[in-house]
C-alpha cells in the first residue's frame, strides 16, 4: 500500500507526493524536515519475499544450484548496496545519503532530480524521433555515468528510457538501481535476479537464470535506449533477434542517423557478448571518434498537446518529368493529372504487362518504355501515419533521394523524398513523394 501524503518516516522525512511505483516498491518526494530540503525515498518492499529455510531449493536432490531470492538475501544485498551508493560521487548520479528500514520496508533517501525521463518525453512528443544531436548531448553524460559505475564494479541491469531523467538544464541522470548488482571480482558476471528483465532493453543473457549479467549486459540496454530515441519506436526483443528475427538498424528507420552512431548502437547490440563492445570506455573512443561534429543545442520535437495536429488528406507518388530538377505534374490541378494515389495499408508498384493475376496498385506498364521496371518492383507500406519504401528485390533496383536502396529494409518517407524505380543509366521513371493535409 502506497504511503500516505505527510507520513513521516524515520522521524525526519516527509512523504510529499508518489512519483512512482512499480514490482518492488515505490519512489516519493519527500522533505527532509533536519535539512530543511527536498529528497526522493526510494522504497523496497521486501517483506513478502520469502524467508530462508522456509523454501525447498528446487533441484536440490539433483545437486543443481537454483538462486532463490529470500528475504535475508534481499536484506543484505539492499544494505551491501545502500552503502556502496552512497559512497558514489559522480553529477549524473543521484546522491544516496540515508537509508534506513521500516516496519520490514527498506529504504533509499537521495537526491531530487527535477526533471523527466526520457520514456515521459518520447510519450509526451507522439514518439517522434528525437534528433541525434539532442541525444548525444544527453548520452555523452550518461556514458560517463555508467563507467563510473562499472569502474565500481557496479552493474545497473536496467537501463531504459524510464530510468533517464534530463532536466530543463539538459543535465541528464542515470537513476533506479533498484536491481544493481556489486560484482566481487573482477571479470565476473552475476546470475542473481537476473529474471528481471526489461522487454526490448534488456539482453538475452538476462532472461535466463543460468546467464551472466555483466558490464556488457549494460552496454546492451544503453544501445537499445539509444535505438529508441533516435528512431521512435523500441528494438526487437533480444530473444526473438537471437532466434532469426531482423532489426532494421537506426539509420534504415530514420535517414539522418549518422553511421557513426548507426554502428555504434548495432555493435552494442550484438546477441553474441563477446561480439559487443568490452567497456564503456572502447564504446566512447569509437562513437566520438566518429561523430566528431559538435553537438547543437538542437529543440526537442513539441509536446503533442502544444502541436497543431494536421490530418493526412491524401498521400500520393507524383511522376517527375524533364531532368532531375524538373517540373511535378498536377500539383495544381483539378484533374490530377500525373498523381499516383497510394493506397491503404500498402501500395505494390510495378508492371501488370500479360500477367493476368497481378496484384500491382500502381502500373507503370505505359510509363516503362524499355521494359525496366519489375512485375513486383517495391512496395510502398503504411504503418500509422508513417510510410516505408521498400524494394522487393526487384531487377534493376529502386533509388531514394539518390541512394539505391537494399532490397526488403524498410526506408522511412517524409515529404518531398524523391525516388526512382531503374537505374538513371536506364532511365528510370522518378517520382515525388508528397503528404496533403486537411
């Protein structure tokens, strides 16, 4: 049960309001009545756990080793860990200065980081991809952070949107170590709790009680953070990419990634461990090495509710004539002539020719004088109110602003992207692609 607003615990901190609640426990504000300052409480609510000796370890008679989390060991890793934060001093941390238990609650008093977290922010903006010089600036300090940790041989095992607060400042905090783990020595990994996992963030590793979590389990779940803010949308799941299902990477869902950044986030999320990079400090000399532009205070995407909505009326290819800055016909005019409606939820592009059972939307039969366009060229999908261009593996390939694209990745569109289906040297048929709002 959430506590109460001006319950006072510990005789000196009282409960201002709840900011959050999850499995284990709950975080506060609160004030510190003996500072006369604002705190955030972090609550462990332990008292449900079992209590050892109570539990037959399962498999015991096969003499197979099965962690089970009792209250006892619940106690003394909370305690072990409270110290060890508290003894932390890095500006993109919270600071731990108190930790005490009540009635079998344990409790974590630091910092309050005004601010929001980076889930709140993608929620708040329609998910709308945040531009990458925006989240180098704020991963730049979260890197940092995370070493700090792992220098400590800290383990934090959930990273995500949700536990990265930025303030209005762009000072960004890596917080919640609810589920941290001290690893004793060095090289070595831990197996408990590892069952707690984070869908989409959390590596493969993690969802098995006989895996590892280490420094480059971190190195996973930053990645998968990344992913998302750049692109708008969270990976795939770590277990369904290590059965056979692809991930397209950053920069096939948003052009404007950078390959630098692009290889960076697909190197940290290799399934394989040993494929990843090995610490902190070899992820940070490739990325900067690579994004070596300086990072702009770029503006967030709006908040949806201060945005003006704009309803997609129609959305449309519009034939390209004369050279490659040449004129769009029926942009202005009634009959449309030259406009290529698409249709919902996917447009297939190509040529009918003499095939009877065809499913192509759009033909290009009268258009393709030298036959190079494909049956099935490329595919145009509607995903909400987003829209991909894909090539299906078609003859003489399918070109986006320029770029030949690869065959079955899917590519964004935004408005005004040109594409061509055929090569120039065939004299391929151009297009616009163009969104007509209410």
């Amino acid at each position: 049960m959430p506590l109460e607003k001006s319950q006072t615990l510990h005789g000196r901190y009282r409960i201002d309001a709840l900011l959050g609640q999850g499995g284990m426990g709950a975080v506060y504000r609160a004030f510190d009545t003996l500072y006369d300052r604002a705190c955030a409480i972090k609550e462990f609510c332990l008292g449900h756990l079992p209590e050892e000796g109570s539990i037959e370890e399962e498999g015991a008679k096969k003499g197979k080793e099965k962690y089970i989390l009792t209250r006892d060991k619940a106690v003394r890793q909370f305690k072990r860990e409270a110290k060890l934060l508290a003894s932390f001093d890095h500006p993109n941390l919270p600071k731990v200065y108190d930790y005490f238990a009540s009635d079998e609650e344990y409790y974590l008093v630091m910092t309050l980081i005004e601010g929001k977290d980076l889930l709140t922010i993608l929620d708040e903006s329609d998910w709308d991809p945040v531009p990458e010089a925006r989240v180098l600036q704020w991963m730049r300090q979260i890197f940092e952070a995370l070493k700090y940790c792992h220098n400590h041989r800290v383990i934090h095992r959930d990273i995500k949107p949700a536990n990265i607060i930025v303030t209005d400042e762009n000072k960004s905090y890596l917080v919640d170590f609810g589920i941290a783990k001290h690893v004793e020595g060095e090289g070595q990994g831990t197996s408990g709790m590892t069952q707690m996992i984070t869908p989409r963030y959390s590596p493969p590793e993690q969802y098995t009680g006989s895996g590892k979590s280490n420094s480059v389990s971190d190195i996973y779940a930053l990645g998968a953070t990344m992913y998302t803010l750049l692109t708008g949308q969270p990976p795939i799941e770590a277990i369904a990419r290590a059965t056979g299902t692809d991930m397209p990477s950053p920069t096939q869902v948003v052009r404007t990634v950078s390959g630098a950044v692009d290889a960076v986030i697909m190197k940290s999320m290799q399934i394989r461990v040993e494929d990843r990079f090995q610490d902190m400090q070899e992820l940070i000399d490739v990325l900067w090495e690579g994004a070596t532009a300086p990072v702009k205070d770029t503006p967030l995407p709006a908040p949806k509710a201060e945005r003006k909505e704009r309803t997609i009326k129609s959305v449309a290819l519009h034939i390209v004539i004369g050279d490659e800055t040449g004129s769009i016909l029926g942009m202005d005019t009634s009959e449309r002539r030259g406009v290529l409606i698409l249709s919902d939820p996917e447009t297939v592009i190509g040529r009918k020719g003499t095939r009877k059972t065809s499913n192509v939307d759009i033909d290009l039969t009268r258009l393709d004088k030298k036959r190079i366009i494909s049956h099935n060229h490329a595919i145009v999908e509607q995903q909400g109110n987003q829209y991909f261009l894909i090539d299906t593996n078609s003859r003489n390939g399918t070109w986006l602003n320029e770029d030949k694209i690869t065959p079955h990745e899917k590519h964004l569109l935004e408005d005004g992207d040109r594409l061509q289906f055929g090569s120039l040297k065939s004299r391929g048929i151009r297009m616009v692609f163009k969104l007509e709002f209410e």
